[in-house]
C-alpha cells in the first residue's frame, strides 16, 4: 500500500511507527493533545531529533493498559 492511500484513512497492517498525526486521528484529539501524551512518561514513545514516535504494538498495549481508567494530560 503506497502514502497516498495511507493519507486517505485506510487501516494499514504494514506500518509499525505511528507518529504525533497517527495517535491525533485514531484517538481524535488534537494536535497539543497528541503532542502532551507523546512527552508524558507513561506513554511509550520516542523522540527522535524533533520528532516523536510510538512503536504500534507498544501503541495497542498502552492502550489496552488504560481501559477502564481516566488518562489525565
């Protein structure tokens, strides 16, 4: 599957790196939000020079981790 079609939504199996406009539009939130949760600790990502990432399965477990609760920004 090309960027184009990943630009249009589609679900992609191959990617493995969700970055700061991923987490925005699966969680829907903004953009300072997705920002926030990328910087906090409890959240698994990496910063790589200016950019910050999330290794999908890291993304799934995290979020599986916080079913039932309230994640506070």
């Amino acid at each position: 599957m090309d960027v184009e079609t990943a630009k249009k939504g589609m679900v992609i199996d191959d990617i493995i790196i969700l970055d700061v406009n991923d987490i925005q539009k699966i969680l829907k939130i903004g953009k300072e939000a997705a920002y926030a949760l990328m910087r906090n600790h409890a959240f698994p990502s990496v910063k790589i020079g200016k950019r910050y990432v999330v290794e999908k399965e890291a993304f799934k477990q995290w979020l599986k981790r916080q079913e039932g609760r309230e994640f506070q920004l």
